[in-house]
C-alpha cells in the first residue's frame, strides 16, 4: 500500500522566514496530494492542495510543488507568521482508495 | 452552512466496554471516511462509507465497525477496547469521489 514519508519533523523558523516540509510517496498511481494545517485541540484543516497533472501551485503565502517522476511534494511557506504555528501533514490519495499521511511537521514561528 | 460535525468530543471509556462515534458529513457531502490519530502521529486510514456500505477499508481489526445512514451520517463503534484504541478519531466528508475532503473535529477517546 501506499507510504508516505514526511520530513522534517519539526521545523522553527524566525518571524518572516520561509519554510519548506518535504514528503515523499511510494505509489506512482498517486494523483491527489494535499496539505493539512491542524491545530491544538482541533481537526485537520484543508490549506492547499495539488493534482498529479500540475507541477506547482499557489496561494498567497503557501506554494505546493510536485515532482511526480521521484515522487515527492513540499509545501513552502513564506513571510512566515506566529500564526502559522501549527502540525502540518502531507497526504497522497489514489482512485479508489483514501488517503494516506504523513507523520506530521511540528512548525514554531518564534516572533 | 454546517462544516463536519462529531459527537462526542471527549469520551472516557474503560477496557472491554464498546464505543460509538458519531459525525455528520458536511452539507451536499455523500461520503464519510473515518481516521484514528494517534498522540504525535498522522490519521491512519479505518474505513471509508458511501452509499451505506463500506467501499474501502484500512488495516483495523474487525472490532472496528461503522455505519452509515440514508442522511449519510456515519457511526463508527469500537468493541473490546484496549489501552491502545485511545486516540482522536477523526471523520472527513467529501462528495462521491471527488477527493478534497473535509474533517470534524474529532472525538477524543481515552480508554483506562
């Protein structure tokens, strides 16, 4: 079945910097990754996602990329805020399948 | 309009007992999927409903079991609790199998 590895597990960065989290998947018949921003006592919220036929994506502050040929994605991050601290977890979904996480990103953005 | 939505939120069980979860798929949703996530890991597929029946399955043991309604709301019931069923479980909605999917809050379950 389909793994997928997230890296790094933590990450603190300063006020304003970029951050970069990196996963990996194991199943080439992945065409759906998307990113999860959960915070302390609540569920995973949806922030961005990506589909196999696009390379990379953009919202504002947030950017996915994909590389389908090695088999991994990232989510990057910029002009980071403290509100930005947060478990973020990457995800792969295949048809006729559900989808499969990451370990999770512990992000601290120290003002 | 009502995102996805789960009772309890917290719930404190005792070994042996069976629990049921209960969450209600966001408004225009027909699918309900169930994750359990364990302190400082990822949601770890359970199972997946649509259509009432049970359209995928991840690897739990049988004492997992869900349900899903007409309305499309989903049960989750857990027989034979261990020390290691406690967790947050967490259930997501989305609309046939278009994949962006949505999640409740979750049910903090703590089994003693």
């Amino acid at each position: 079945g389909e793994n997928v590895e997230q890296h790094p597990s933590t990450l603190s960065v300063q006020e304003g910097d970029s951050a970069v989290i990196k996963c990996t998947y194991s199943d080439s018949a992945s065409n759906y990754f998307p990113w999860y921003k959960q915070e302390l006592g609540k569920g995973p919220q949806l922030i961005i996602d990506i589909r196999s036929n696009v390379g990379e994506k953009k919202d504002q502050r947030i950017a996915v990329t994909l590389n389908k040929t090695a088999k991994h994605f990232s989510l990057h991050i910029t002009e980071t805020q403290p509100e930005d601290s947060a478990v973020y977890f990457c995800a792969a979904f295949r048809n006729n399948n559900d989808m499969r996480f990451g370990a999770g990103t512990r992000l601290t953005v120290k003002p | 309009d009502a995102g996805v939505t789960q009772s309890p939120t917290h719930l404190i069980k005792t070994r042996g007992q069976q629990v049921t979860l209960r969450c209600s798929p966001k408004s225009g949703h027909d699918t309900v999927s169930w994750y359990q996530q364990a302190l400082g890991q990822g949601p770890q597929f359970i199972f997946q409903y649509y259509e009432e029946e049970e359209r995928q399955r991840g690897n739990f043991p049988d004492r997992f079991s869900g349900h899903q309604f007409p309305n499309y709301s989903s049960e989750l019931n857990v027989n034979a609790l261990l020390l290691g069923d406690s967790a947050l479980y967490l259930c997501a909605s989305r609309w046939g199998r278009d994949t962006e999917a949505f999640f409740g809050q979750g049910t903090r379950l703590t089994v003693v």
